[in-house]
C-alpha cells in the first residue's frame, strides 16, 4: 500500500485560468498575491491546531504551488506525515482531532474577500 502525506488544495481563479491571457499581469500577480495569502492562513492555523504529540506534523505543514502560483496545496507532503489522515478523520479507536479540514474552513470565508481586496487594490 502506497502512503502518501495529506494536503488540500487552494486554487486561486479556477474560473478564470482560460481568460487569464487576456488579463494585465498586474491582475495575475493580484491573484497571485491572494492565493499566497490564503495559503500561509491555511498553514498557520493548521500549525497552531495540530496535535503536537512528536511536533512533527507541526513542523512538516507546507505548501507547494503550482499552475503558475494560481494553485496552492497546503498540508503535509511526505509519505512520513501519512498519520496526520488518522489524526483528520480519526479511526475506530481514536476521534478525529482535526487541524487541516478546519483551517481550510476558516479561510473559505475569507479567500474570496481576499481575491476582492487584491484586484480591487490594482484596480484602483
């Protein structure tokens, strides 16, 4: 059985990826911006959230970006974090001690404002 770390994705524009060349960079790097944003939210809270029995998956919360920088995947990333699934959802002997499902919650209520914010800053 593969083990694989546990992540959650950001995507920034999803939408507008196929209008995205008829857009100013000043728009993108807004987007850009936005994303970046949301994402270190996502892992500060996750950070402060998690369970901290070794502080390993503390520690070991990142994010990669792709599609440009319009995508972010926060969470753990190495098949050695492929416990923090367990400590997510919990198993038959253990409740669910979430960190990364409520952390994204949190700032699905603040991306969009944030997306606002930044095109309307270029805008201006």
């Amino acid at each position: 059985m593969t083990r694989s770390g546990m992540t959650v994705e950001i995507v920034g524009a999803d939408r507008l990826k196929a209008q995205l060349d008829d857009l100013g960079e000043d728009i993108v790097g807004a987007l850009r911006k936005a994303v970046k944003e949301s994402a270190e939210a996502v892992k500060a809270d996750t950070q402060r959230d998690v369970a901290r029995d070794s502080g390993n998956l503390h520690d070991e919360v990142d994010i990669k970006f792709k599609d440009d920088d319009l995508t972010a995947m926060v969470g753990w990333h190495n098949d050695s974090e492929y416990y923090a699934r367990f400590l997510e959802y919990g198993t038959r002997r253990a409740e669910a001690r979430p960190a990364l499902r409520p952390a994204l919650e949190a700032e699905r209520a603040r991306y969009r404002a944030r997306l606002t914010e930044e095109v309307r800053r270029v805008l201006r």
